[in-house]
C-alpha cells in the first residue's frame, strides 16, 4: 500500500462519487479519475479471501490502509442503502484475516484495550461492506523488551499455523 499511487478520494473523484450515488452518469471529464478507483474495487471484489497485515499506528491503522479503504467503500459498488436507508452490503460470504503488530498488549481486559481503535475499525468497516467472517492474530508487546516481542511473535506464528490448518481455512484441493 505504501508502494501504490493511490488515487486521490477528493476533487473530481468526490464529483464523480456523488454523481454515482445520484444515479447518473459520471461526466466524461471525471471518468479517467474515477476509473483508477473503480479497477481498485473490482480488483478487491474478485478475491474469495483477503489478508491484511497492518501495524497499530496511534491506536488505529495506518494511513495507506485506510486510503486504500476510502478507495474502496463506495456506495453502489461496495454497499448500498435501500429504500427505508438501511446499509446493504454487497461484499458478502468472504473472509478476512487480519494481522496485527502492536507496541503494547490491548487485550480485552487489559487496560489499554479502550485504546484499541484497530480492531474494531477493521471489523467495523468491512463488516460494513458484508465481511463478517473476520479473524484477528495480534503480535503484541512488540515494544516492551525484547523477550516478549519474540514470545508474542512466537504465539503469533502458532495461531497462525493452527488457522491455516482449520478445515474453515485450508486450501480447496
């Protein structure tokens, strides 16, 4: 993500988002832009499974992530809202892994886990467009010392190989 020239979520791009949400034609002057985002979301909707590998950043995700989500959550090709404006997604019956590194331990019941913006964003937003089957491997304690950043890397690889080797998640033959 940090690689990618992501388009711009501004300027003819919201032009063109707003024209799409009216349900009219996007104008041939903003037809160039918004195509960049649109091979973004076919490219996102033409996978079966998705991983995402993300360090916490000030507590929630890091700006290319969540550009690369701005690119990708539209109305009309991701979701939409129905005739009372409720949500309808329309990235259904896909799952999600996410793997996280992390400074410190934001567990629930630890107590920075209030703190925790990641998570709950990540479930959040994609549970949004229909992603609901989500799984989440958190590296944490990363920045303590440095015998629990190879345990909690450790017991980051087991869970990892022990999701791989669910029947949920091993690879069709």
């Amino acid at each position: 993500m940090f690689r990618d020239d992501l388009p711009r979520v501004a300027g003819d791009n919201i032009e063109a988002k707003y024209t799409v949400m009216a349900g009219h034609p996007i104008d041939p002057n903003h037809a160039e832009s918004w195509l960049r985002i649109e091979q973004l979301i076919a490219q996102f909707k033409s996978a079966d499974a998705y991983l995402i590998s993300a360090p916490m950043w000030n507590l929630s995700v890091p700006y290319a992530l969540k550009y690369y989500i701005d690119c990708i959550v539209q109305p009309s090709y991701t979701f939409r809202y129905n005739e009372v404006g409720q949500v309808v997604p329309l990235v259904v019956g896909k799952k999600m892994l996410c793997v996280t590194s992390r400074g410190g331990d934001y567990s629930p019941g630890t107590p920075s886990h209030p703190y925790d913006f990641q998570e709950p964003y990540l479930r959040g937003i994609f549970g949004f467009i229909g992603i609901t089957d989500i799984n989440f491997i958190h590296a944490q304690t990363m920045d303590i010392t440095a015998q629990m950043r190879e345990s909690s890397l450790a017991a980051a690889i087991d869970e990892a190989r022990a999701l791989a080797a669910a029947p949920d998640w091993s690879a069709p033959l």
